[in-house]
C-alpha cells in the first residue's frame, strides 16, 4: 500500500513509503479521558533532545519519515532567503506561517505580492475559508467563500512566486516538484535535516512537502535557533518569535506558546505534527500516527516540561477539553511522558 497526499502518490529514491510500515512502531503518547473513564488513545512519536543533542524521550519511530506538513514551512523560509528573497519583520514570519486569514494577515500577504510586483491572479495556492472562525463565519454571512489570499498558506505562496521573481525563475508552474524553486527548497530541507527528503508529495495548499524523520525534522530547527544571527536560518527563527500572531493568530496554540515561553521557536503540521525549539538546542518534536490535532499540543507541553521547560502557558495548554452535553467532562491528555497514565 503506498502513502498518498491529497490524491498524490508519494515516493522517495527508494520506493513508495508504505503508511503502515512507517507506523508500525508508534506507540501510546496521548489518552482520551470523559468522566474519568479512558475512552480512547492516540498513538504517535514523540523526540526530545537536549541542549547537548542527547535524547530525553524517543518513543514511536523516530527515524522513519514522515511529511511535515507545514512544519516544513520555516524550512522553506530559508531556501527562499537562500535563493535571494529579501523579507525581514512579520513579512518573513509570514512566509513560514499557517495564520488565521484575518484581514492583518491578508494585509501582510499582499504587501509581499505588491512589494515584487507580482498579480496576485498568480497565487496557485488553494483557495480556502479563514482558519479563524469569527473571520469565516463572518464571511460566510456576507456571501462570500473560499479565497486563496484568506487561506492560511497564502504567505508561504507570496514568498515563493515573490523568491521566483528575484531569482528570475518562472512564476508559472512554480508548485511543480522540478521547478527551480521547489528543487532549491528540497535541497535545503534535506541540508537542514542532515538527511536526504524520503518522498515528496502534494500538501494541502498545493506546494510540495518533503518527507523526513522527526529526528531530522528537530535537527532542522536546531539549525534555526543556533544558527549565527544575520543567517538565513536566524532571521526565519527571530522573524517568527518576534512576530508569534502572524505565524498563527490571536489565541492560538503556537501563538501562545511562542508568547508564553521566550525564545520558542514553534511550527505545527497538518495530521498531527508540531515542532518546538529553545535557544540553548532544546528540541520537540512530534506526530500523532492518526493526525489528531487534539492530542498535539497535550504530548509537545508534557515533553518541553521534560526538558525543564516551566510557564505558566504550559499548564493552559497541558489538557485539551473532551465535551459533554457542552461543558467539559474530562480531557485529552499525555501519557507515558512524565504525565498521569
């Protein structure tokens, strides 16, 4: 069986990566509590690191890859810096963003695309609804959709079609996997990783996503935050802390973190993935095997408290709550992480 993206099929230089094969080892790192009575378990990875690289906690296969989904996307900031892109401030912590599609978020985007002069008619991203609900619902009552500025990868597709114009690559098909820019980008995901993409499939939003291991996945964002300042791996790592609302938005799991923890670095994934970095090379990284988001950030603030980590943004985002009858019942917690089991 091969894993599949959005319709596309996945493979690296060794062959189509099977789903249940990269699964196999994963083991329990979240549970389902309601009124005291464990209802269910979410199986995943789980990677740890110290300042010094040394392994705190590896639970699942680690070493198997996986598609960051857009975790990858700070990654991708720095081979756009790399091939020329010149963005500082929130328009680069936009590049590596998944925000909220508020109208701060659509301003930011489209100064991109005004700034390399570039119609934004050239965006190919997939049009999508707000991820901030209070924006969707509002549009919805006005009549109006999906949109691919409001989408919340319309900053990462900005940079890429504004990196095609400084490099002088073509705008058209610049989400094809062999366009120059995504070739670019590949290479320096594998660089960062320190090990080469596995597969590459299609993301959500239409732009490539390149597989890797979680342990390469931490290695890239130990790059990030220890990188010499003025590189292009510290200014994607400053822009971002210095900028936590753009990456998310207001209220937001990696928002507050990056407000509640100084000098976090955090980048979530579609299908469960998440990854966290301190400036000392303190290193989380994480995958849910079924892609629930609800056990995410429970597993990553128990593993970052592992490591020593202590804010008062950990006990807030330590649980998220299981519902019953509209008031909460119980929570989704971790498990075999240094908390309750």
């Amino acid at each position: 069986m091969s894993a599949a993206v959005d319709g596309a099929a996945v493979g690296g230089a060794g062959g189509d990566v099977a789903a249940s094969d990269v699964a196999a080892s994963d083991v329990a790192i979240a549970e389902v509590v309601r009124s005291g009575f464990v209802e269910g378990r979410h199986y995943g990875r789980v990677l740890a690191l110290a300042a010094d690289g040394s392994a705190v906690i590896a639970l699942g296969a680690v070493d198997e890859p996986i598609f960051p989904r857009s975790a990858n996307k700070p990654l991708q900031a720095v081979g756009m810096l790399r091939a020329g892109l010149d963005l500082e401030g929130p328009l680069l912590a936009l590049a590596a963003a998944s925000h909220a599609g508020t109208d701060a978020h659509v301003r930011l985007a489209e100064e991109i695309l005004t700034r390399y002069r570039i119609d934004p008619e050239a965006l190919a991203n997939t049009p999508m609804l707000p991820l901030d609900e209070a924006v969707s619902r509002d549009r919805l009552a006005h009549g109006l959709g999906e949109d691919r500025l409001r989408a919340n990868c319309s900053g990462k597709h900005a940079a890429m079609l504004a990196t095609c114009a400084v490099a002088g690559w073509p705008t058209s098909g610049y989400l094809e996997a062999g366009h120059p820019l995504q070739l670019a980008l590949r290479d320096t995901a594998a660089e960062l990783a320190g090990e080469a993409v596995a597969a590459t499939g299609v993301d959500g939003c239409g732009a490539p996503v390149f597989a890797m291991s979680l342990r390469g996945l931490a290695r890239a964002f130990r790059r990030l935050v220890r990188a010499e300042p003025g590189t292009p791996e510290r200014r994607v790592a400053d822009a971002m802390r210095a900028h936590p609302w753009v990456v998310a938005g207001h209220g937001r799991g990696v928002t507050l973190l990056m407000e509640g923890v100084p000098g976090l670095l955090v980048k979530d994934g579609a299908e469960g993935v998440l990854a966290a970095a301190l400036p000392d090379g303190r290193v989380v990284t994480v995958k849910m095997s079924d892609g629930a988001g609800r056990g995410v950030l429970p597993v990553a603030v128990a593993s970052l408290r592992e490591l020593g980590v202590d804010a008062a943004v950990l006990e807030e985002l330590a649980s998220t709550p299981v519902l019953g009858h509209g008031v909460a019942v119980g929570a989704v917690r971790a498990t075999g992480i240094g908390a309750p089991g």
